[in-house]
C-alpha cells in the first residue's frame, strides 16, 4: 500500500532527475569534447550547449532535492518550471517535425550566415566551400580548396541531412517532452502525498 503510493512516487520522480543529470552531464561533456578537440571552433555553439546543459543540471537537482526531503516549495518551484520546459521544448519539437524542404533550406542558410566560424566548421567537417556557390577568391577550411575545383557547395551536403537531423532532433525532443510531463504529474501527486514516516496527522 505504502510502495503504490508515497514510496514509488518518490522513487519514480528520483529516478527520472537522475536520468536529467546524466543527460545534462552529457551535454555539457559532449560540448566540452568537441571544443577540445577542435571539432567545434564556435564559442556561441560550445557556450550556448553548456548553457542548456548547465541549466537542466540545476532543475534535477532542484527536483532531486524536493523529491529527497519531500520539500513543498522546491517541488513546486520544480514543477512550474518543468511545465514551461515541456511547453518549450514541446512547440521547438513539433516545428522541426513540420518544417517542409524550403522551410528547411532558409533556416540553414540564415544560420550559415550568422557566424563565420561556423562556417569554418561546416567546411572543415563536410569538406565543402561556400554555401550556394563556391567562391575561388576566399578562403576556405576544407580540404578540397588545396583543387577548388573538386569543391562543392555546402548547401548540397546540408540540404541531403536537414530533413533527417531535424526528424531526429524532433523525435527525442518529443520523447524527452513527454518526460517532462510525465515529471509534472509525478510532482503534482507526489507533494499531496503524506510522508509515512511524519505524524499521520500533519499535512505535507
């Protein structure tokens, strides 16, 4: 009786801000790796992942702590600011899933454009010069510059991946969006349970 209720509560809402730790651990290696490494040149990127990163490690301590010691204000802090993350996270997801093939190709170009060391990134990675148009009298970080005329255009390598980066991006942000309101609803039951171990009498 006491498993299906108060125990199992705390322990499902436990184990899913573990899992929240070790995937923002994750992120912020991931992002720390490929800076090392020099897979990724671009601070805005490094800072932008460790940032999320950063942030989803505070709100699973937040929900582990309140979970822990069955502390109302935490649980409730946590659960309000998971919802906004589900709603978040929820909407960026569906809009990746819904982005047709012109849709797809403006986003990158407007991005391509908005940083060049991530144009650097791009080259050096996909071994591709410009964007739409290779142009003979810059600079480029790929390989094939050495014969530019063995060089394709970025777009072309981009435009063959977006759609399935974006339905994968779109697929485990709804996956982890429906943990997240799953965590909502665990926190919800879980702060109008009463502690077993506290007067049977006080409300908690």
């Amino acid at each position: 009786m006491v498993c299906g209720g108060f125990i199992c509560t705390k322990n499902a809402l436990s184990a899913l801000n573990i899992i929240y730790v070790m995937v923002s651990l994750l992120l912020i290696g991931v992002a720390a790796w490929g800076k090392w490494f020099g897979l990724v040149s671009s601070i805005s990127v490094v800072a932008g992942v460790i940032s999320v990163g950063a942030f989803l490690l505070l709100v699973a301590f937040v929900g582990l702590c309140g979970a822990l010691k069955h502390q109302q204000i935490l649980l409730f802090f946590y659960m309000i600011i998971l919802f906004l993350v589900f709603v978040l996270q929820f909407s960026i997801s569906c809009a990746c899933l819904a982005l047709n093939k012109d849709q797809q190709n403006q986003l990158l170009e407007v991005g391509w454009n908005k940083s060049e060391s991530t144009q650097r990134d791009v080259e050096k990675t996909l071994n591709c010069c410009g964007y739409s148009s290779v142009d003979f009298n810059s600079s480029c970080a790929a390989e094939c510059f050495r014969n530019p005329a063995s060089c394709i255009t970025c777009s072309t390598i981009l435009q063959t991946y977006a759609g399935e980066v974006l339905r994968f991006v779109g697929g485990i942000g709804l996956f982890f969006s429906f943990t997240e309101i799953l965590g909502v609803w665990l926190t919800h039951k879980y702060r109008n349970l009463k502690d077993p171990r506290s007067n049977p009498g006080a409300f908690l």
